[in-house]
C-alpha cells in the first residue's frame, strides 16, 4: 500500500477545519486535501499574510496530517460558466460582487491566480479545480447545435485559462481538472479536445475521479493509461448506476439521494468503478500521488462511510511486481 | 397489420411536398405526417384561405395519402425555451422578429395556437411537436441546483401551455408532447411531473417516440403502459448505443453521426428499441392511431432507409389475440 | 427446407375440422397434428365403425393435407393426476363419470389405450400427450417432502403407464411425451428419471416442444442431444421470460396473458427459443419428423400468427451438410 | 451499524435454547428470534404459567440477548393449507390430532392465537411465520385453472386469518408473513392481492425475507419499498442461482443441497441477493428493527457460517445519512 | 445495396468451375473470387499461353459474372510456415518437390510471384491469401519464450515477402493477407506488427474476414476503423461461440464441426459477427469493393446456404447517408 | 476452513528455500510445495545420499511448515513435446545434453522415474508437474489437421508417460497432471482423451490449478465434479480476462503482464476464477488435500500478493454442511 491516502475536506465544511483535522487523524487519514472554502484554506487569508498559513500547517501537523494539494473547485467553476444565480451561492461575496456575468467570470480567474500564490505559500504544487465551460448547456444539439459555436467553446476556454496558468507556471504549480459533466472536459472526446485546445502545456493536468465516468460508462482505466502524462491527482469517489427500465441515466431533473435517479454517488467500493484495473493503470503510468477520498454518498452515514472508505483504499491499493514471474521458471535446477 | 403507417417529413423538408408525395406513395407508404417547416404545411398560409390546404388535400389523395396528423416541433419548442442564436435557424423570421426573447417565446405561442386553428381547419385532429423548456439546461445539478427553481420550471411550462391548450380544446385538436431531451419531459419521472403540472388535461398528450428513451436505458413498453391514456400518436425511430468505454452516453458534444458518440439514431430495426414488446403493449392499451416512420440514420441512405423502415414496420405490427387459448383445451371431445 | 410442417389443432378447436383445414391448407402447412377433442379426431367414433377415419382421411386428402401424428393431451393428463374439478372441464363425459378420482383415472387410462388403436387403424405411428403426474403438487419442499414419496410418484406413473404402452406396443404404435411442467417429466432431471423408471423402453418416448424448457432457463439444443433416442415428435411453440425485477419467473397464479407475468408463451420466433440452435440438434440426431407449430400467442391475432409462425418455421428449418470443408481446400491445383 | 442482529432459531431446534443461547452469545448476536418449535418456545407451556417465560427470559439475560420476535411457521402453515401427511412432521401432536383436514387447520388456528397471547406475555410484538395457502399447488395453470377458483383461495385466506388477526390486535401483537412460495403471498402481485383482501388491517404485514424472492428474479429494495408500511421484520438469507442450460429453476422435485437443483439457500453475501441495495432500501423506509440472520445453506458447516454471516451483516448494515453534501459546498469561503 | 456479392470458389472445389459458375449465376451472385486450386484459377496454366485466362474469361462471362480478385491461400500458407506433412495435402506437387522444409518454402514465394504475373494477366488487381507464420506455434508462452524470437519471427515475414511484393508492385498488383489464426498477422496487435514490419508498403493489404475475429472476441466494425487504408477486399463469413462452461474457446484439438467445440464457422448472418454495424464501418471508409462470401458451415446444407448467405449480404449491405438529418430541421417554414 | 494452505515454491526460485521458508512461515503457510528447481528439491542430490533430503526436512521444520507435495513441471514438460531451444532454459543441463530432440525426451522420462523415486524418500505421495504435448502446436486445424494424427498423439503420450507412472506405481507416489494448454490435456474434452489413453490408471491423476481454465470459459466446478475421481491435488491461481473487442483471448504472441493481452493471470479472488462454486465442489467430492496457492501477477507487488492470496484463501475455504436443514423444521414443539 504505497500510496498516501487523504480526504478531501469539500463535503465537509459545515465542520471547522480543528473539529475535521481530529476525526481525520483518528480515523487513520495520511493527510487532508484542502478545500478552499468553510474555513479549510481560503485564499484571500492566506495571501494576507504569513500567519495564516502557519497556523494551518501547525494544526495539520499536531494531527500527524500532511497536505500535498488543495481543491479549488467553486470558484474554477465561475472562470468560463455562463454565470447565473446558481454561483452566488458558491464563490465568495467578493468575486460575485454585483453580479454582472463577464464582471464575476473575471474576478473568478484572478481569484485561480491568487489561489496559485497561495498553494505556493503553503509549500504544495497541486491545485484541482473545475474550469466551468461556455458550451456545456448545448449538451443535446437540439435545437441544433451550430458546431462552430462549439469550438469557439474550446477557444474561449484556452483564452480564460491560458494566463491563469501562466501563474501557475511561474509559481511551480500546476492545476488538475477534475473531468466532470458541466465542465470543460468529462469524458475522453472531450478531454482530448481541451488538452489540445491549451497546447497540452505541462501547467493543465487532471485530478482524475472516476466516479464521472463511470455514469457515463466509460472506462477508467481506460482513461488513466490514455492520458497518462497529464494524470496529476487522483480521487476516490464512486458511482452506482440503478438502471432498470424506468430511472433515466439523465437522471430526471432530481437531486442526488434521490430514489428515482438512474444513478448516484455512493462510498467508494459500494459502486460500478473497477477500482482494481484502476489501481492496476496507475501502477503501470507509475502514478505515485495521494489517493484523495472525496466521500459522497446520501445513503450513508459519513462519519461510518470515510472510515468504511479508508479501509477499502487501504485494502485495495497494491505495488506493481517487480519480476517477470516466468523466467523464474527458467532457473533451472542444474 | 392493422394499423396505417405514416412518414413524418420533417427530415425531407428540402424536398418539395409534391416531390416527397410522389415517393411515399411509390414507397407504399399509407400517409404523410406533415412538417409545419418546408412547403409541407405551412400554417400562415393554411390560415390565409381556403385554397392552400384544399390543393394540399389534393395533392395527398392524387399520391393515394391519408394525413392523421401534422408535426409543430420547431415553433413549439421556442415556446419554453431560453431563446439563443440556435433558435433563429428553427423558427420562421415572423416568429423571431427582433429576436427579444420574451417577444420571440410569446410569438412562439401564439403561433402555436394558429397551429391548432390550422389543423382543424384540414380536418384533422392531431398535432405533434416540442415545449421546449425552462430548466433543461439544468440538467445536471452543479453548480447545485436550487430544486424550487425547478418546480417553477414545470410551474412556467404550465403558465406558457395553458393557455395555448385551451385553443386546442377550442379547435377540438390534441396535442402531442414529443418526450425527448431539451423538453419538459424527456422520461418517466418528468413525463409524470409534466402531466401534473397541467392537471392531466385531457389537450395535452403525448406523441410517443422510443427513440428517445432508448439512449436513456429506458423501457418503451412501460412507459406506454404507464402513460396509456396520453398515447396520441406514435413515431417510429430508433437508436443504437455504443458504449465500449471510450464512447460517453453523453454523446460528447458530438454532432449527430459522428463516429466517437456513445449513441446515435439509427434506421427502426436496427437499434435497442424492442419494438415487439412496444407493440405488444400498444395492442393491450388499445392504440389503433398510425406508426409514423420518423427516418433518421446517419450511416443510411434515406430513400433505402424508408422503404426498409417500411417493411419492418409492417413485418413487426401485429394485431392482438382474440382468444384465450387455454380456453380451447377445455372443449373436450364429448 | 426437408422437414414436413404441421399445424397442432389443440388451440383451434373452436372449429370444425372443415373448416380448420381448409384454413391450413391455404396457409400453406403440409398436415395437420389432430387433437383428440373438439371434432377433430374423436377416439370413441374413430373405434365406431371405418366411416369416420375414412371421412377424416378424405377430408384432410382434399386440402392436400397429410396427418403424421395426434395429440391426446387433455385425457392423457387425468391418468397419473390427483383429479379435481378442473378435469371434468378437459376430459370427455364418459371419462368423467361419476368424478370419483381413481375411476377417472382408470377411465383415463383406458381411452389412452383406446387412443393407441384408433390412432393404428388411422394408419399412423405417433401419439402425443401428456401424462399427468401424482408429486407434481409437491414442487417446492414445504411443508419439507418426504423424498420417498417422490419416488414413490415416479413408480406409480410406471404402473399406470406400463400397462398402456403394452397397448401402444401392440398397435406399433409410439407414445411421446410433452415435457412440461404438471407433468412426471418437465426438465432434464425428470425425464431422465421418467425414462428410467419405465425402463427406457421404446414405446415411451418424447413429443419434444422448447417453449416448456425456455422459462426454466433450460437448453433445448443440449435437451435434444441427450435424449436423442426419445425425441419422437417435435413441436414449435416459443416462450418469452419478461423479468424486471416484479414480475415473478412462477408467474404469480396469473393466467397466461396477462401482463404482470413473468414469462408468457409467444409465436415462434418471438421468444427465447434459441430455434437455430435446436434445428442445429435436430439435424446431428437424424430427426426426420414434422415440426408441428402449436400455436399460442396471447398478444397476436391467430391466423395472421399461424401465417408467421410457418414463415419462420420454413425459413429456419435446413438441412445438414454432406461435406468436411477445409476437405475441399486440399484439393490443390497440380 | 445501528440495527441489532439476531439468530433465528428455527434451523437449530436438534440443540436446547440453553446450548444455543450460549454458542449464539458467543459469536457475538444481539439476541435471538425464538422458534415455536423445539424446546425453544413451545406455545403451550408459556400459557402454562409464569414460570416457563420468566426462565426463558432470564436463560436470555445470562446471555447477554434480547428477544424481539418468535417465529411461529410450522403451525401457522396449517391454517390455509390442504393438509396431507407431511403436516402430520411439522405440527404438535395436538393440532395434528386425528388428521383430519379441516380440523388440523381450525386446531392450526387457535394454536396461532394462543402464539400471539404468549408473545404478549413474553412482552414481545411481533411474531412471524406462515399462512398456508389453499391455492398454492395450482401454481402452473394445467389443466386450465378456474380464476374464480383462484379468488376464491385469497378469500378464504382472509377469512381463516381475519380472527386470528382479531387476537392478535387485541393482544397488541402484529403478525408478519414471510413471503415465500407455498404461501399466500410470495412475490409482488400475490402480495399486492393478500393485503388488498385483509384490507390492508394493519395487525397484518411482512417479515421479509430476501432469498425467496432471488430465485424468482425479484428485486428485494423494490419490495421493500413498494410495502414499506408493512415491513414489520427482516430476515438475513441468501439464494443463488446456478443456472447452467441443464439445471431447472423449478429445481426438478430435487431436495434443498442437491448438486442438480437449479438454485439453493446459501450463507448471507454467498448468494444473489443485493444486500446493499437492501439496506439503502430499508433506510430509505425507516426501518430500524433487528436484521434476524436465518442460517441455512447445505454446503457449509453451520456454526462457521453462523459466524461468517454476522459478519458480513455487521459490515453490510449501515445507517443513512443526515446530510445533503452538494450542500456542503455551497458553504462558501466568504 | 451498391456493392457487388462475389462467392469464394474454395470450399468448391470438388466442383468443376464450370458446373460452379452455373450454379452461382443461377443462384444470382454477381461474380465469382476464384480459388487457386481446384481447376478454378491455375496458375501455371494461367502462365503457359493466352488461351487457358481466356477460355476463363468467356466463362464468366456466359454465366454474366464478374471476376475481382483471385485468392491463393494454400501456397501462400507455406511461404513462412515451419513445413510438415499437412503441406503436402495443400500445395502443388512441383512446390512440394522433395519436401525439404526450405525448398518447398522457397518454391512457394516464387508461386507467390507467378500469382501475381498471372492476375495481371487475367486483367485483376487483387490476389487475397495467407503468409503463413514462423512463430504461430510459439502461441502460449510455455516452455517461456524468447520474445526476441517472436521480434525475429515478425523480421523473417518481412525478408520473405518483401521481394514478392516488389513483383506485386511491378504488376500493378496488391496482395490482401487474411487475418487468420495461423498467420503472422491474426488480431489487432499482431496486424499492426505486421504492417509495421513490412514498412506499411501499399502493395500489402488486408482481406478482411470477421469469422477469424469474432471467437477471439473482437469488434470486426474497430479492426475495419483502425486499419481502414488497408481494407482491400472483403469475405462475408461468420462464426458462432457455443461457451457453456464445458467447451473450450480453444476449440480442444476438434476438427470443424464437431459437437464440443467451444465455437465454430457458420452461414453468415446465423453467427456473433454484428455485420449491421461491420456495413456502418465499411460506408465510412468508403469500402466499395466486392462483399465476397465464403460460404462454410458444417450443420447446413451447401446450396441452401449460399443462397441463404446472398439474400442476407443482400437485405445487409446498404449505402451510407448523404444528408446531415438535422440540417433539414433548420429549413424553417418562412 | 479445514484444508492446509501452502505455498508452490516455483516462481520463488530466484530465492534459496531457506530464505523463502521464513518469509512463508511468517505470512502463516502451513505448508510448501516444492518446486524441482532452484535449489527448492533437487532431484539428483535427493537420491545421492540421506542428508539432502534430512536438510530440507529440518530447514521446513524449524519453520513450522508441512510438505506435501513437490512439483516437477519443468522437466516433465520435456517428456513428450517437441524439444526447440526454449526447453533448453527449462531443463537442467544433464537433461538437455547435446539437445538432440528424441534424446532429451527419453533423458527427461528418466528424471520423472527419478522424481518419484526422490518423492517416497522423502516421504510424500504427491507429484504435480506437466507432460508436454507432442500435438498442441496443431492447435488450430491449418493447414488441414490430419485427426488420424491427433489421435496418434494421445498414443505417443501414453507409451511415453506409461513407464513412467510404472515407478510411481512401484513407490506408490501419483503423478497429478496439471491440465494446461500446451500439455496433452487443457480442457474437459481433452482431459478425457488423455484418461481414456492411459486406462484411467490410478498413478495418474490431475493437478487441478483453475486459472488456466477461466480464461477458456471453462467451469471450474463442473471439472472437479467430472473428474472427481482424479483431482489429487489443488492450485489456487487465478486468471482474468480484459476483452473489450481489441484484445484477443489467443494474447497476440504477448508476454504475460502486457497491457494488450485478452487474459492475464491474477492474484486469487482477483480473476474470473468462481472460488466459492469451487470450494463447494471440492466440499461435495470430498477433497482434503492442501490448496496450494501458485502466485503470478504482474501487476501486484509479490510478497503482498501471497500475504493478500492467503487471507483470500483462509476466508473462503469453508467446510460442508452436516445437517439436513428442513430436517430441524420437522422437530415439532410436541
């Protein structure tokens, strides 16, 4: 089991970072993969001078915990969406300002830019995030999509990321997008598209979480040995398809935990992802990262469900071979 | 084979009704479902006097067609939609105007109720079409839907609907919903949440098309089963998944027919639509309207494909049985 | 296409055999299996006098119609059953008697030979039915079996069978056997029981029909194979599970035909009867017989049914090859 | 893991409570679901006096169990059922009396008020078991049933079980049928029909047991949602199939543990049904009784499986969640 | 249906080709791939004076059928097989000669060569055939290879038919090696080592045959896909996995036909080949050459078959779409 | 969990035993196999004189261990196959000699008399191992097999292995063939021939490792139940299949452990291998010996691996059941 196993702390910021340090640690977490928002890591603080940070290290490591990346995802989200009311709810009052949509987009990628100098504060070079994406509402062409709309998607993504990641450049960091519906990129067409559209420059990976995948049945190891040089972090999440005739794969306009949905997040191990090729793909792309637990599931307890989720990691997550097995058959006895 | 088989003609509208007639008769088609786009009914000038829809009228029966039902999606669907550019290419210029979203949804509707007025005037009592829809864009909940935003989506539906219905009434015409992506309803649960919404009335049904329920995994029998008082009118088309791994049942913002898509439309026969249960249970709820062949398949020549799909239809269309046969057994040879 | 087809009467019986026959014989069948009930092949008047036969015979030689076999299901059922009401309802009159249970079993068992005789002086060799079963109620072990009492089930239905087939014997006449369920043979392991408890001997064989096996989940190719001796007869009828989750495989006390069951019987080729295959073992056994549709689709119109039924029969059925062929590909050029 | 788990007694009546009490203690059960039969709560001894309970009760305290249901099958399966010699094993001496069929049902009866009287007195509310069925051998509609006949049987069921229902109201006891074939109720619509014909009196529901509805390809959550008013207890037990093209579903008259039968109880988690989906299901409806592991599978040693399956119940059985999670993440930095 | 049905003579060739050519034309093909063997297309012959290709020629022509490729299999096998004595059955006497391994394979090149000559001379462009393979025997790694010597294995195909290739090139002529266990080239890997070996010549190509990659499990309408510039012919043949547990996908050392084999050929369209999305395949890389049938199938009828497989190829084969569907959908009515 | 576990010592080899018994005994074996290579169980140096054999025995008790069988693949696969140089690695030098083919095979036979011979000295009854195959590379049948020489090869086998087992016989050791492609027995239907070749005499029995079945879609259980006479022994290796229509189950001449092949195998429990099926199949034939865990997995980290493959073991062999289970409903409360 050579991999580090963390928890991303995003589904958990109604708990204060203190409060969630010490369940984690006891539960026998390596580490914590920051989000940054609740009071886990925020960025405007952490820039604002260098106790912050301090304080934030001194707190993990009195729990034994370390920290090699921290998740961005919110305010990502706002840097390419058509913004509606929907994000006020999940960027801060400062980037959502008056509303005004290009004003937002725009204050959301200076906010990726500062959440770069604040990774590079804390001493980690792994960002994740989501980008949010102009085109992703033309997901069904009808009325018909004009396609030409939809590489101009790709463009304008490349022009809004392009200088954010310049920052990462030069602060020596580098973003993972987490592949996701309602993202830039959520499956292998399009991320062949969006790496493409951005030079595939070294600064723009993945953070792979194959419990977007697996709803759309696609293939997660698969994924991870295609795109092998871009795989910069992986998180555990899982994802269970209820298919039987009358729940859409769409999933209906319903909420998550709904009964009625073709599909859910459950606990990792509980869910359609074959986590063992997954591991076995990661062993061959020589992926040595975090193996970051994003725990969502509506149909269990959570405080059970991470510690029932570190154990399946924990038993789960094996080192390649080192040895051709057959030529030990070629020893001879003579 | 007791039902009458149609072609909807929305997808031959570059060629001219007259030319179109020609070849379904030749085809041995039994009618034509006429497209409000086109030359093929054009509901201003159905409006205009008495002659368009009289030389329409001759027209069909010098090609030996029958006509049950016409076909409104493309007006109906800027009816609930959030209007865009896409919308300009799908509606008439009168319909788009200054292209003002309100004005063109308004216009939209009133169109619609012309439609009604149309139909009756030909003599028929059945119109197809879309809604469009307030919410489809929120398909998948990130940024998090605010789920009262949904219900007013259903709520706006019934708002813009209503009142469009009531001409329908008026005109002794029904309308039928097209369940499929980018409408109100697309599935079980949305087709449920729809008719609801409207109070079940009795002017809004469906025009049931499993072509579109295919792709989602669902079960065409069922749902015909389960919405067995709203089956006004029925469509014939299939589709075809793909799923290898690689390819997403999101399709990947890909154009219909490409390649890489999880999905796609294919001739009737040649896809996971199981048409014979579909008419086993069209023949329990007692469905004796037309199969009207909508021919849409990328891979397939058009003129091949209808007269296939025509031979399919009628080779699988069967009547239901008048006996219970067990009941023979028991006249005994005394 | 070298096996004759033949339509079973059973399911027609509503109608006379005139009228039924000329039906046939338009439909393009080459003969008729005749079930002793309804006025197709009346036991006790075909032992009356040489007139009956004579006119049976003519009338089915004016339709051009041969006879290989006859079906004595109904009475044949009563001689190993535990009677009640239900077979008053399928047995002649005089067989019924008083209703007392084992007079109508010795009744039965009487017309069975009867039916031997009549069937010799009608110039044929096949007689299929069905054979009752007294542990046929025992199915499911609760209250928990006393397994002496099955055996003892099996015993009995070789004294009462014994006797009969000394008849059929006597006449060079063949009993064959519809596995089935409420029979002493309905699956692999019954029959291999059955047949051993009557010895193997020749006269008791099998009238073969898949439609019983499809809903155990059972491989008729491999049922062919391993009772090839036995298959004396040969019938096409298909069956359909319908599993989703609620419907029951023992299919909830429904009568066949309605909705909520778990499998239903349907026209051939319409089912999950793997024909191909079955045709596959009939040709490596060297079964040369008629393949005989008993036709019974509770969701199809009969007569359009018998059509399709024998369509699919005359295109499914082949025959084996005569040839090695990559023998052919050593005949070199020199 | 929140529900308490208990060992149903019923497969451990060749031991004493005293013997069972202890090894059950020691694998670590909550307490045990006691069966009417053995020495382990024997009816009419507990209406004999205070002394018989009150030494039951304490031998439980000793052992550190609780009590929360008895199961009360053996007899309770005389009530409806055509009694033939196989009832004479299964019922005390003195219900079997001189055997003849109605009077071993109406005796049948009255011990089931007396069952419901002792729990009473035992302080417990719940007792399971069976109802008999006096349609259950019509199962498979040969010779054609009468459906008059038919609901004739789930009338008569209430009839015989509307007073005894009677005591037990009175007696603030409820009774919960183990849905199983040979009873009343054994899938979704026969069900569906008993509740509807005791009119859905709530002394009346289900101690649900999912390895009889596996064989019949039933969906276990979808049951336990459908009914989930009446889901008064559950049982741990598991079914497999090993359906292989020879073996039937039926399971050929072939005894439980037989190698050719085609499926079988075995040990919790070794079988066919989906216990996760259960559990979400049962969390779902609140359920928050005992999960009462009903041990039975011919091929494995007892007592290691006894202790493998509470394991695995210990590891499968979690509780729900509080929380909504996407909504965590709208708790934004600001 | 725009591509002509050729029928391959080498399961024919117990046949004269005049007897053959008869029987074809009546059956309706339109052409015939000549097998070098037999009395069909000899080579030598071929190059001995104008008369032999001429006489051919007129042939074919009074049975109005066409000629588009040769194939020279059998030689072809012994240009990089290790020879043994089932060579001798398949090769010409004078390429036999004395049976010394080298020889006889260095002979077979030079008829590789003559083939080449001798279809120009006929007036055709395509030779279809074998390699053969220096390694296939190598198949299953044990005793453990030395996969250096596969490396070799690969590098000595490419010595050997390089220089047939080159007079391959000089004629104007292509070769199309069949896909085939046995063959250097046998699946998706092993094609692109081969092409890859011989440097991606064009004078190298493929006969495209989807029963050699159906019982290994492979996606016939992927392989056309990916090696689309090499698709230079086609057979229309298919086979049929028959796994149940008790027979081997390697086919247990059984001849063709036999009972137990784990899969065998079959008529096409009667086997797992999906030919449906194999046509899809060939429209989109403009394939528009000859759909050539090799017909073989041990459980059916020889002449019945190759009628069978042409209505099949027939119903089949259609031609790609020219319209994008939806783009009708824009014409709106104004 | 009644069986002994151990370790087969063959892909061990590059360690000495000694160090590799320490490391066994630590991970809790009970056991090893010895492999007749490395310096594991030397044949020759056991029969030159009582130390060696003492040694070993002291080294496997100081650590606790048991023995009982040791494993003689290497050598015995030389006995009857055609010998190229790869045998030359798997051979001890004594054996290879001057390599020439007939004269290894004979050298070899010798080894095996000998490896029986070193068996009862030391004391155990079991030798697994391979015998070659003079026939496997005929595997496909092309160029046409000649059968007559299929046949010939069994007769081969057994004049070669006949002697041999003559001295197992005389020292009262059994030889158990592990069934293998590549050896004269892979599969169901060759496993038979091979019995039948050699009398079914007792000295030769099976080895049964499941992994090499799986990946032909064999059923592991049903061969123990088949064989059950002959099942002398058992591995625990598993194997997995990755088809996904690129990958070809035949492996494309690919090394184990690359990403392309169709199969690979696995560490147990991670495959395709039904181990529950099987311990219940080895339960009901009686097997008591060792499961004998053979280790190969590329993609896992090997002394993980034996640790993961033994606790897999220890929680899934399991002991029969001893008790009739309705049996204990049958003990009424009377």
């Amino acid at each position: 089991m050579p991999r580090p196993v963390t928890l991303f702390t995003g589904q958990w910021a109604d708990l204060s970072l203190e409060d969630l340090a010490g369940k984690a640690a006891s539960f026998g977490f390596d580490g914590l993969e920051l989000a940054c928002w609740g009071d886990h890591f925020e960025v405007d603080r952490a820039l604002g001078g260098p106790d912050y940070l301090r304080e934030k290290r001194e707190l993990l490591e009195q729990n034994g915990l370390e920290c090699w990346a921290i998740g961005a995802h919110l305010v990502g989200q706002a840097v390419c969406d058509p913004i509606d009311e929907r994000h006020r709810a999940i960027v801060p009052p400062e980037v959502w300002g008056d509303g005004e949509r290009e004003g937002v987009r725009l204050r959301a990628a200076e906010r990726m830019k500062d959440t770069a100098r604040a990774a590079a504060a804390f001493g980690i070079t792994q960002v994740n995030g989501f980008t949010g994406s102009p085109i992703w509402h033309q997901l069904y062409s009808f009325p018909p999509n004009d396609f030409a709309e939809i590489d101009r998607g790709y463009q304008e993504f490349a022009e809004r990321w392009g200088p954010i990641i310049d920052v990462f450049d030069a602060e020596g960091v580098r973003f993972g997008l987490e592949v996701h519906p309602t993202e830039i990129a959520y499956d292998f067409v399009t991320t062949r598209r969006t790496l493409e559209a951005i030079d595939r420059r070294e600064g723009f990976g993945i953070n792979f979480d194959p419990s977007h995948l697996a709803p759309q049945f696609l293939d997660s190891a698969a994924f991870v040995t295609e795109f092998a040089d871009r795989i910069y972090h992986v998180h555990v999440k899982d994802a269970k398809r209820r298919l039987d005739g009358r729940r859409s794969i769409l999933a209906s306009h319903l909420n998550f935990g709904e009964r009625e949905r073709g599909w859910d997040f459950v606990s990792p191990g509980h869910g359609d992802v074959d986590f063992e090729e997954l591991v076995r793909a990661l062993n061959r792309i020589g992926y040595a990262g975090p193996l970051s637990i994003e725990w969502e599931d509506s149909g269990m307890e959570r405080e059970y469900g991470a510690q029932d989720a570190l154990a399946f990691v924990r038993r789960t997550d094996f080192a390649p071979s080192e040895l051709a097995f057959d030529a030990a058959m070629q020893k001879a006895d003579g």
